[in-house]
C-alpha cells in the first residue's frame, strides 16, 4: 500500500499550479436551454485535477467538498456548484498571474 500512497504524493507533487490555467480550457456551463431543469449536468471534471492550498481544484474549480458531493447532489445543487466553480475560476483568471 505504501507504493501507492507515494505513487500519489509524487503526482500531486508534479502538479503545476500555473499551468492548468494558461491552457486556455473552455468555461464550465450548467446552463439549462436544451435541457429540463431536472436533468442532471454532466460532470465539469476536466481530467486534470490538481488541488492548491484551499483544497479547490485548479482544473474545474471545485472545492473537494463539492467534488465529493456531486454523485449524491440533485440537478439544482449541481447546476450551483458549477456556477460557484466558473467563478472561482474567473476569478482566478483576472488575478495578477492568474
């Protein structure tokens, strides 16, 4: 077990604060035009997932309470997280070195 615990201490530690949001990903949408407000949105995990020091993941901008809550949470709440989330990420964005 102890390889798989360094395993992940060595890939969080590879992680790159910076470098997720100078790829330019595309903004997070929970809009609701096509769909019915009951309908779950996807997931707006973006497969590159690094937490910084508030525990927010630089990729989608979720905090880890929010990524450990969408499986159980309701279409209302997911559509929320994923506003909170854009925003964190905009604001992030409009940073000095953001």
């Amino acid at each position: 077990m102890s390889g798989c615990v360094t395993a992940a201490r060595s890939a969080w530690a590879r992680c790159s604060r910076g470098s997720l949001l100078s790829r330019g990903a595309k903004p997070l949408s929970s809009k609701t035009s096509d769909a019915s407000l009951d309908e779950l949105p996807s997931s707006p995990c973006r497969r590159e997932c690094c937490l910084n020091d508030q525990d927010v993941c630089l990729g989608c901008g979720r905090s880890l309470g929010e990524i450990l809550e969408w499986g159980k949470a309701d279409a209302a709440r997911r559509r929320a997280i994923c506003q909170d989330a854009q925003a964190r990420l905009d604001l992030r964005r409009a940073a000095p070195g953001g």
